[in-house]
C-alpha cells in the first residue's frame, strides 16, 4: 500500500519509507548538508547524478520533481548571471573584464556550474525529503533527537502548510489571470507589482488558516500534559543505528576533507579554515 | 439531569473590535441533551462555541463579563487543559484542524497531549474510531478524504478525548447533502451514548429530527428558547429573524393558514406525511414527468468527448459532452470530487481537456487565452478570500477594468453602478479585509460582473451565507439571469436548486448522469442516489404522498397543488 508523504505518495514498501524516523531523518539532513559542504565540480556532480538516481532506486514518482523544474531553472539563471557580472574568480583564461573589475574566466563558468550542481542537489535532497517523509517521521524523528515536541510540531505543521500555501498561491493568481492580468508580460518591475497583489491576499488568508490551526490545536490540548506520551512504539535496530552513525561520519568526513584536506574544495582554491 | 452548562450574563468584546460581540448571553444546557443554536451570520454563534471550549478567554485576548460554568466550575478558574477534557470542539473547516497525516494519527493526537499511557490510547482510538465509522479509513491522508468523511475524523479525534460535551460549529456548511446526513445520523448515535451535544447549524430540515432544543443568537442575545416544535412551528417569526424553517413546516403553515387549520404544525417529513393525511391532502396536480432539454440557438459553451486526467492519473472528467446555452440558469451538482469544479474550470480555460475538446463562443479554449476567455466569461470561487487581492474595495472593483483597458472616468462609472448593485454602495474606500464575510462575498462577485460577462459561473454561491445574504446573493444572480446571460452555479444546497435553476446537472464520478430541468432530475431518487444527492425535502414529501410524478420544486408550488379536506 503507498504512503502519503508531504509531497506524493511513495511505495509502502520503498526502502526509505520502511527505514526508522532517526535514520531517515538523519539521511535527509545529511545530504543537504553534505551538498553544501562539497565545492569540487566532480564530486558534485556525482553526488547529483546519485540523487536524481535514488528517485528511482527509492521508487519515488518523478512527477514530484517535474514541480520544482521550473525553480532550478530560475535559480540556475540567477546564478549564472551573478557569477557572469559580479565575480573575479581567477583562470588561466579570461574572457571579459567588465569596468566595474568583474571579469569572466575559465574559472567562473565553472564554479557558476559548481553552483548549479549544489542548489540542484540541495533541491533534489529537499523534494527527496518532502517526497518521502510523513509529519509522523519528523515528529518521532525529532524525539529521537531529544528535541521539543514544539519544535518537531512547528517543524512538520510548516511542511504541510507548504503545500496549502502554494495551493492558495494559485488560486490567488489564477483570480487574477481571470480578471485579465499576465504574469507573463510587462517589466520586472510591472511584474512584481502583480506578484505584490497575490501575497496581499496570501497574508490575509495566511493569518486566517493560522488562526485556526491555533484553535485546533489548543482545542486538542497541545502542551497540556508536562510529559507527552506517544501513540507509536518505534524501536531502534542496530541497522538503523549503524546507518545513522555512517551518516554522521559521512558529513563529518566531508567537512574534514573539504575545509582541513582542501579535497571536496574548488580547484585552485585554498581550504578556507 | 444535571446541567452540563450553565452561561450567565456573559458578554465579550474582541480586543481589537469596536463592539460587543456576546450581549448578555444566559443559557443552561442539560446533561445529555441535544442543543442547536442558530442564527444570522454575524450573531455571536461562533464566539459563544469559543467561550464553552474555554478558548475565550484562556487564548483569546478581549473583554470578558459573567461567567461559562462547565461541570458546576467556572471556566475561567480552570485550566485549558482541563476545560478540553470535558468539552470538545468541532470547527467548520475539518482541513485546518489535522495536524498529522493519517487519519489514526490524527485521532491520537489530542491524547499524545494529555499524556494518555499507550496501551490505554490504543484502546480509545480505536473506539472513536469505531463510534464514527472511520475504522477503514485509518491509514488514509485526511485531507484527501470526502467532505463527511473529514468531518466524522475531526469528530473522532475530539471523541478520542471522551469529552462529556462536544460542541460543533457549523460542521456541515460545506458537505453534500449525503455527507450531511451521515454527520446528523452519527451525533444522533453519540446522544444516545450520554454525551451533551451543543450544535450551530443552518439546516433546520436535519437538527428537527434529533434537536431536543434550539436557541435563536441574534445580535449578541438569545432571542428565542425551546423545543425544536415550538421554535420552528413559529414560521413567520423565524422567517423574519433570517432563519429557513423546515420545508414542510412551512408548507403547513400556509395550508393551516389557508385552510384556517389550528393545529401543531410537523417538522419533519414523517410527520409531515402523517399531519397531511390525517388533514385528507390530496393532490390536484401531477406533472407528466416529460423531459425537457433546452436548445436554444448555438450554444455558448461546448464540451465535446472532453476528458481530463490530473497529473497523479485522477480522471477527473470522463469523455464529456454538454453544451450550455444562452440564457440559461444551469445548477451543477454532484457529491464532493465528484468532478464539479473541475468541469467549470475548463469553461474559463483554467484547465485544458487531456482528450477532446472545450469551445467558448464556438472556440476552442486551447486556442485561447484565458484573458480572452474571461471578457466575456466570469467566474466567482467559493471562498472570496481567494478573489480579493486589492486593498480597498474601489480598487478591487476597478482591476479587472484596468486590465480590460478602459479609462478612469468609464471605470468609475461601472464601479460604481455595480457597488450599488450588490448592496456595498459606499464603501468604496473600505479596505477589504475589512468586511464582513456576506459583504467579502458580494464584492467579489462584483469585481467579476463589473467585467460585464456573458457568462457568469459561480461556486457554491451561499455556503456559511445565512438566509438573508444568500436569498441576496441569489436574487442578484437570477436579476443576472433576466438580463439574458447565462448563469452556472456549483452547488450543495438542493432548496436553491429547485428554487433558482431552470437545468441541472448531475456528475457522478467524472460522469455527467442527469441532466434535464430540476423536476425531472428531482423526480429520480434512485439515479439521484448513485451520486449521493436527495432532492429538497418539499420534492421528497410529494414522493412520499404521491408518487415520482408528483415532484413540487417549491414550498409555493407544493401548497398551490394540495387540497385539505374531504
């Protein structure tokens, strides 16, 4: 039977799905915080091809990438453009020197690609996190962890939201194209006008949904025992500590490497520690 | 009995608000008794459901006068904690209390807090579970359940907590006529279990067979206090406080009136049957039960083999074909997901048919944009939060018409003229977020008819509306109508159905499974069952009597074809 997650629904029987909160939880955290430790092109590269693989091999349903195709695309853009303007990153060719001292070298097209590969896999890590987690993991996960149930609640109330939000997001804007606006004409400037309109009415209806999810959970007793207790009973295998461990050393050992070893560090450049 | 609760000389202001919202509420509800408290929208009914469950004014911020006691103890000497443990509450909107995804989690919720032992919450959960028949459903996501379905959910996760009063605000505004029924059935069950049931509701025709009380909230005060049959059997006087009596009771008190009958009038339809039986009611006029189909000129809106596939495989519209025509006053209806929205979501082009095709004024949508498609067709959501995005309601009027291009002076013109239309002449310069729910609703149907649409679609035109606002919603729309365009609407409320529209359509599934002029469809209870929908109470009643052929589409209609005596 699948599994609603935040995002999707996932095979029950994917391995992800079937893994321990504190493990899972542990492996999602830990590849976002590995793609941001690594700098080296190849290494991230690898390390992107390996989560768009694990869509796969974790059988989770790629349509829930197909939403965020178009936010990489407009971040790639971004990053590209900012390298290209405003950075002196040194190469052994340079192509352009702008008047403000920029200039463009074999280097910044590199590391501007670098960079793309890092928010892709931090984006692809993020959807594999939203494609394959429940509230319930992030809540018994977080107790695994010893941290407050506030904050594992705060943390998995504003996952789910996410998605309310975005699905009031467009109903919003599809009001707006129905009364002849076109996001897709005009200046930045027009544009983001437009844009301005939408969160208008995302503030009211956010503060709104706010106000009620308060009341419900008041009207639940949220916080009204001093110790709470827990409906499911998770143990712990020494499978899921042996992974969670590897885990902890994985990003540990990307740390050393890139900031004591300069091995995960852009070419060229110094460790910066 | 003792008294579960007893509410003296309570008053409360908001912090922020200008006026008092509670007047001086005195009230005592008995242990186990079934307590229906109505009302216009703007009365108090939702703030007096805040101040039992304790959360005025333990997490409301206001000013507080009198006292709520729960159990013999005042509420503001208890703790929040302890108040939630003897009364429950339900909100309208089931989506924005889950907090967990899965049903079984959600149920467990309100006990992990409260710090229940496990083995003990294993056994609570599943009988709340059980009580509200949602065993089944427990590994399913809540917010993809049916409307009821969400509900009984939200209830059971209440019930998880065993509380001995359960309050619930307007649990069923927004469900089909089915999901209704399912909700009023199983809080019949509960009563019978003991508990203390204190409901807010608009549908008179479900709280007569199970309220053992109703309570009239009217600017703040109680304005009327009894039994369910001395409450509604006062037609005139409910009518007037902005309340719709059951059909049948009304239909009994214009034929007691006519007839100069002097009796207890019925308020449900069982009664109703056996209180016109026992008058001799014989029926003068029967329908032939003949078809009719309207097919005036071209049609304005085509689908033709029109299917749609959602990105997770949903086929939401199954090889659609219906034309819609000039003119028309159409009512769609069909049960939660049943493929409504979705269906009026490609006439205004925002949604593209997945295999065949959707034309507008004989074009096909796919080959238009929806700016060009929404100058001469409007659409009106359900909850106008979605439609207003201005800050003032001059401005929120005016976009659409800048968009179109047109100049100031002309703006100012047909923004003013609709204003006074919906009745929010005047307050042009009011910021939006400023209305009041009714008013929010008519602005934006104003910021579409200010477009001057030809057509004009609009989705569940009255939920949370009380009488007064949606017999003014609805008579604006069927002004609309006799201007000659063409009116959609998407609809759960059956009574506006069979008042407003000249042609409904039933879906089912993606399916379209009737379509035809309201008594015809009405008149089929067995198809209309397959898509969880029962006709008004005043077409059952002619059902019941007579016979399929004798289907009454109003309570007018139904006294004009009845006769006492003999």
């Amino acid at each position: 039977m699948s599994q609603r997650t935040f995002f999707t629904y996932v095979a029950g029987d994917s391995p992800l799905v079937r893994l321990h909160p504190l493990p899972k939880v542990t492996l999602l955290l830990s590849v976002n915080l590995v793609a941001l430790i690594i700098e080296a092109p190849i290494p991230l590269l690898l390390l992107t091809i390996m989560l768009a693989l694990s869509f796969k091999l974790l059988r989770v349903p790629l349509i829930g990438l197909k939403k965020f195709v178009i936010v990489v695309l407009i971040a790639s853009q971004a990053v590209l453009i900012s390298y290209l303007l405003g950075s002196s990153i040194p190469g052994s060719q340079v192509y352009y020197t702008y008047p403000w001292g920029a200039y463009v070298s074999d280097m910044t097209l590199l590391y501007a690609a670098t960079m793309i590969m890092r928010y892709t896999s931090m984006l692809l890590g993020s959807t594999l996190i939203l494609a394959t987690t429940t509230s319930r993991d992030i809540v018994y996960g977080a107790a695994a962890f010893r941290l407050p149930h506030t904050i594992a609640l705060m943390m998995s109330l504003a996952f789910r939201t996410t998605t309310i939000f975005v699905e009031d997001f467009i109903r919003v804007r599809d009001a707006m194209i129905l009364r002849g606006a076109n996001f897709s004409e005009g200046s930045i400037l027009e544009r983001a006008r437009k844009y301005a309109n939408v969160f208008t009415s995302m503030i009211v209806i956010a503060l709104r949904r706010i106000m009620e999810i308060a009341y419900a959970l008041q009207a639940k007793g949220f916080g009204a025992a001093p110790k709470r207790t827990y409906y499911r009973e998770y143990k712990l295998r020494i499978s899921d500590v042996v992974i969670t461990l590897t885990l902890i050393a994985g990003v540990l050992c990307a740390y050393v490497l890139r900031y004591y070893v300069g091995f995960l560090a852009f070419p060229g450049w110094l460790p910066s520690v | 009995m003792g008294e579960a609760v007893r509410i003296r000389d309570l008053w409360w202001r908001y912090g922020l608000g200008q006026d008092w919202t509670l007047k001086g509420v005195d009230l005592t509800v008995r242990e186990g008794e079934f307590l229906v408290i109505v009302g216009p929208s703007g009365a108090g009914k939702s703030t007096l459901c805040l101040a039992l469950c304790g959360l005025i004014p333990h997490f409301l911020r206001g000013y507080y006068r009198g006292e709520v006691i729960i159990n013999g103890r005042d509420t503001r000497k208890m703790r929040l904690s302890e108040i939630t443990k003897i009364v429950g509450i339900v909100f309208q909107d089931p989506d924005t209390q889950f907090v967990t995804m899965s049903v079984e989690d959600e149920v467990a919720f309100p006990l992990e807090n409260h710090g229940v032992p496990r083995e003990e919450m294993i056994k609570r959960v599943r009988k709340a579970m059980e009580s509200t028949k949602i065993l089944d459903l427990r590994d399913k996501y809540p917010h993809e359940l049916s409307g009821g379905q969400k509900q009984r959910v939200a209830i059971a996760s209440i019930l998880a907590l065993e509380p001995e009063i359960l309050v619930l605000d307007e649990p069923t505004s927004d469900l089909d006529p089915v999901g209704k029924a399912e909700i009023f059935s199983m809080l019949a069950e509960l009563k019978k279990s003991g508990r203390t049931i204190i409901l807010v509701e608009h549908n008179m025709e479900e709280a007569a067979k199970y309220a053992d009380r109703i309570v009239l909230l009217r600017e703040g005060k109680i304005t009327v206090d009894g039994s369910p049959r001395k409450v509604l059997g006062d037609v005139e006087k409910i009518k007037s406080m902005g309340i719709y009596p059951p059909q049948v009771t009304e239909l009994a008190h214009l034929l007691s009136r006519s007839n100069g009958v002097n009796s207890e009038l019925p308020i449900t339809l069982e009664e109703a049957v056996d209180w016109l039986r026992e008058m001799g009611a014989r029926a003068v006029k029967v329908f032939d039960g003949e078809h009719y189909v309207r097919n005036a000129g071209d049609p304005v809106i085509s689908f033709n083999n029109a299917s749609f596939v959602y990105p997770d495989g949903t086929l939401a519209l199954n090889s659609i074909n219906i034309d819609f025509y000039r003119g028309e006053f159409v009512a769609i209806i069909g049960q939660n997901g049943s493929g409504k929205t979705t269906l009026v979501k490609h006439i205004v082009g925002l949604l593209k048919p997945t295999r065949g095709e959707v034309r507008v004024f004989g074009k096909k949508t796919t080959e238009m944009s929806i700016k060009e498609i929404a100058t001469r067709i409007g659409y009106i959501y359900q909850n106008p939060d979605h439609q207003l995005f201005c800050q003032t309601v001059y401005e929120e009027c005016a976009y659409g018409l800048r968009m179109l291009g047109l100049g100031e002076s002309e703006i100012k013109k047909r923004v003013g003229d609709i204003l006074e239309k919906v009745g929010l002449g005047g307050l042009e310069s009011v910021e939006t977020f400023l209305l009041s729910k009714g008013q929010r609703q008519r602005l934006a149907i104003a910021s579409v008819l200010v477009m001057d649409p030809e057509v004009v679609i609009v989705d569940e035109p009255t939920t949370g509306q009380d009488m007064a606002q949606s017999l003014s919603i609805m008579n604006l729309l069927k002004s609309l109508h006799g201007e000659g365009r063409t009116v959609i609407i998407v609809t759960h409320n059956m009574r506006l159905v069979s008042e407003y529209a000249e042609r409904v359509v039933v879906m089912k599934a993606g399916n379209i499974i009737l379509d035809g002029e309201p008594r015809w469809v009405f008149s089929q209870p067995a198809r209309l069952k397959e898509a969880l929908i029962t006709p008004p109470q005043i077409t059952q009643l002619g059902h019941v009597l007579v016979g399929e052929q004798f289907s009454p589409l109003t309570v007018y209609e139904a006294a004009s074809m009845i006769r006492l005596g003999e």
